[in-house]
C-alpha cells in the first residue's frame, strides 16, 4: 500500500488562455513554495474535478490536453532536474463511476526534497491546442519547509503561539 504523508500543501494553477497557440506554459512566481523542499505533484483534470477554486475556470482535460503535457522542474541553480516528465504520470487518482464514486490512488510520485525554481519551471505540449475557453491545469504541491523551520512550527501550540 503506498501512502503518501502530507506535511504542507499548496494548490498551484497554470492558465492556457483561449485561443492560445504557445507550446510552453509557464509556471507562475510561487512566494509560499520559494525555498520549500518538494515531496510530491499530484495533477488534476477535468474529470476528478469540474473547475479551479481560484478562478472557476475548467481544469484541462485528460484526453485533449492532459496526454499531451509534459512538466520541467529547474532548480535555484538553474538545472532541469525533472525533464519533460509526461504530466499523466502525476495524474495518479483513478476511479470508476460506473462502479463507484470512492477514488483511488494509484502509486503517488515521490520526491526527495529538491527546491524548485517555479518562475523558470513550465509544461510544454507537443502541439498548439487554442482551446476555446481559459483552461486551467490543477496541481497539489506537497512540501515542507526547511528543517529548522519545521522544528520551530513543531514547537508551537495553543499556550506557545508563534
């Protein structure tokens, strides 16, 4: 059984305009995830969920856009660390609705703790798609802090505020 642990989370969104032609979709300046140390990327599509909680705009679907995606992570030293990973590969929620409403997940992508350049970072697709209305892909970004920093908001509690 794999199991992922969540520490932090961040919800992270990257625009495809309508009618965009661009092959490249950068990812957008992240402040919370500046110096974080990533553990994992789940990616969404319109079939887990109907739209964006930021900006209600549709998330990219699987068919049309998600399998034709591929993410690059840079890190602060400007090294492609993750390389034109297929995006579907963090699409790891399954289910059957014909059997089931309860989801699955099926084996999560783990990272070691590497600090992403996320301004530099983008997901490229093979072709143009100029989708006919903004489209959004979806990311959860698992994360912790720096150790110290960890160590210090562990130590909080309801008598010992920070």
């Amino acid at each position: 059984m794999n199991t992922q642990k969540i520490i932090r989370h961040e919800w992270v969104e990257v625009i495809v305009p309508a009618g965009s032609t661009l092959t490249r979709f950068l990812f957008p300046d992240l402040p919370n995830l500046r110096n974080v140390l990533l553990l994992g990327i789940k990616a969404y599509d319109t079939d887990m969920l109907n739209a964006s909680i930021n900006n209600q705009l549709p998330l990219v679907s699987h068919t049309t856009l998600l399998q034709k995606s591929f993410i690059t992570l840079v890190n602060y030293g400007g090294k492609e660390f993750l390389k034109q990973a297929p995006a579907l590969m963090f699409n790891t929620t399954s289910f059957d609705l014909n059997t089931s409403t309860n989801l699955f997940e099926t084996y999560p992508k783990d990272f070691v703790g590497q600090r992403v350049n996320w301004p530099k970072s983008y997901i490229q697709v093979t072709t143009a798609i100029a989708p006919a209305v903004d489209q959004t892909y979806a990311f959860s970004i698992y994360y912790s802090m720096p150790l110290a920093q960890e160590k210090q908001e562990d130590s909080y509690s309801f008598a010992n505020k920070g």
